[in-house]
C-alpha cells in the first residue's frame, strides 16, 4: 500500500455525493500522526517511503482534500514503531504542534513501558503533552499482538495520567479485540481503579471486525471514563453497535492520518479482519481496482455516514461525534463548555431514541 496525494475523479464523485453535506462545519480530529522520515531507519515504513514529512502542513492539504475544511483542530501523536527514535519524534512533533498555527492543537507523548515516568510526568505537567498513546510494539514479547494491555500500557503510566487527568490513546490487541475476556477484565480494573484517566478506545475498541463490537462493546460501555474514536473503521455494523451501546456522545471522530490516504479498507472476515489494498492484489487485479478503490478515509466516513443515517441520529448528535465530544473530552476542566452527559451509553440512546429501541429489541431481542 502506499500514502496517496490525489484524488481521483472516483473519490471526488463520493465526496460531492455523500460528504460535503453530512461532514459538519465544525470538526475536531482526535487520532492523527504525523510523521517524518528522519525519525525511523531507512525503509520502516515502505508506505510511507514516497514522502519525507506528513507534518501540521501536509495534514492540513489532507483534510482540505477529503471534508473541504480548512484548519482542523486536532490530537496528533508520532506513528508508534519499535524502531522509531521516540525522543526524536515526541520532540519534533511537540513542536510541530506548539507552532501550528491557529487552530487549539493538542500532543500526545509516544511512550514504552521501559520510559522514565518522572520524565513522562514532567511532561504532562509542563502541558507539553496532555497524555499518552501507547502500542502493543513496545511490549516485551516476540507475539506482541497477543499482548494484554498492562504489558504495553502498566500501572504507572495509569497513576501519571490519573494524576494529570491525562488522555490515554489506547488501541487494544489480541484476537478478539474488545470481545477478548483478557482485555475486558483488565480495563476495566484499570478504569475503575484510575478514574480521571481519560480513556480513548481507537478505532471504536479496535472493532475493525464487527462481530467483536456486537460482542465486546456492551461489557464496556458501563465505564464513564472511556470513549471510543472512529479512526480507520470502515464497517457501517461497527458504528452502529456503537451508537446503541456507546451512545453518540461517547463516540469521537479522528482520522487516522495518513493511514486515512491509503487506497481500500479494512474488512470483517469471519473471526478476523483483513486490509484490503490494491497493492495486496496480484497484478493483473490490482491495476483494475486501482482506480475504482476509494482512500480509507473516505471508506470510514461512508460507513460512519451510513450509520448514522440508519440510527436516525439528529444533526446536532453527529456534530456531536465530529466536534464537541471532543472539546469535552479533552478540556473537562473548561466549565464554560457543556460536560458530557452522564450515565452509560445504552441509556443515552434508549432516552434519545425511543421509538428506535424498541424497534431494535423486536428485531435482535436485546441491545
Ligand atoms: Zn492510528
């Protein structure tokens, strides 16, 4: 696959049809990495290998292309690799962000489980950053994708941010996701036991398979210091449970810059999930689906489009999930913005939403 700069006619077809009328004015984008090529040894990123910098700039001509808005706020952090010089990208893009012109911008640090926490501390206590993202790639096993969250995200980047009342970007592992038991057990432990930690779940608790959102979101979204990010999430199934179970005021919209400019999408098979590109095809295929496969973000604002429609959300909720619910997240000591509603998810939209659950309870028998 490969980071793309234009559009082709295809894309802009979509975009005039479906998007320049759902993308709300205001947007506030919660999952973006920037990123430069000095940072990591040559050839970590072959998708990437094409450009030198994706910094605020290159971002910005981005957006612009996709939703037509100019200056988007945003939470951006570095792309996490277990080669990447972590220092080096959390400096440059601290500064990237500090001189970003004149949106209200925000960083995260890129941290491991062998970081100094006083060093992290410090940082959030400087405002520098306003909380951490984590990967499973910096934890200590060969299998990190069977990793279980405190060996990538450990108690005491919990105390620091329970402290700070920092933000988490947490973006789970292990096959079954946010169905997996492993996973539940410990965030919710976590959750509980740090409440001020502000946790994002990306990519809507790494639902790219739907079926482990119809089984996972539920046990979760009892949890008041957890929201979920739209983030690269191309089924329409995903966002739906999410709606019903999150409820729209849980649910924030970022996009997963550049992975959002990539060509295909991610795609629910069986147990699994797959990235469907172009370039994964043999050659005689790939050529003809290059141009008729649309970029990634676009794919994830069809089918959060979808959603929504389908959910019969107000206009003022998906300007909710594009933009307020994320100033209330991350400025909860603003008291001059609204807070977000209290209470969990499946309650939100039972009271939003009457007529709608019930129907839903008719068809699938719960919610
Ligand atoms: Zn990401």
């Amino acid at each position: 696959m490969k980071y793309n700069e234009k559009l082709h006619p295809g894309d802009r077809s979509l975009i005039n049809r479906n998007l320049r009328y759902f993308v709300p004015e205001q947007v506030f984008d919660v999952h973006a990495h920037l990123y430069s090529t000095a940072h990591y040894p040559k050839g970590t990123l072959p998708w990437l290998e094409k450009v030198s910098a994706l910094g605020l700039k290159q971002y910005e001509s981005a957006m612009q292309m996709t939703l037509g808005r100019e200056g988007i706020p945003g939470l951006f952090f570095g792309l996490p690799h277990r080669h990447g010089d972590r220092d080096k990208i959390n400096d440059w893009l601290a500064e990237e962000v500090k001189n970003g012109g004149d949106s209200v911008n925000y960083a995260l640090k890129l941290v491991s489980p062998t970081d100094d926490p006083r060093l992290v501390a410090n940082d959030l206590q400087a405002r520098k950053f306003i909380g951490i993202k984590v990967y499973h790639v910096y934890a200590e096993r060969q299998d990190t994708m069977n990793a279980s969250i405190p060996e990538y995200a450990p108690d005491w980047m919990w105390e620091i941010l329970d402290q700070f009342h920092g933000v988490l970007m947490l973006h789970i592992v292990r096959e079954g996701g946010i169905a997996d038991d492993e996973n539940i057990r410990e965030l919710r432990r976590l959750c509980k036991m740090y409440p001020r930690v502000r946790v994002i779940l990306a990519h809507i608790a790494r639902s790219f398979n739907y079926r482990t959102a119809y089984r996972g979101l539920s046990q979760i979204s009892d949890l008041d210091n957890v929201v979920v990010d739209t983030s690269a999430i191309c089924e329409s199934e995903t966002f739906e449970e999410a709606i019903k179970t999150v409820g729209p005021a849980r649910i924030l919209w970022g996009s997963d810059f550049p992975v959002s400019e990539l060509r295909g999408r991610c795609i629910t098979t069986g147990d699994h999930f797959f990235w469907l590109h172009p370039e994964v095809l043999l050659d005689d295929l790939a050529g003809k689906v290059e141009n008729t496969m649309t970029l990634v973000g676009i794919e994830s604002l069809l089918a959060l489009k979808e959603a929504c429609e389908n959910q019969g959300l107000r206009k003022s909720e998906v300007a909710d999930i594009f933009y307020h619910n994320a100033v209330r997240w991350l400025t909860p000591d603003d008291t001059s913005s609204n807070r977000l509603p209290q209470g969990p998810g499946p309650k939100m939209w039972r009271e939003g939403h009457p007529r709608r659950y019930s129907a839903v309870v008719k068809t699938r028998g719960n919610v």
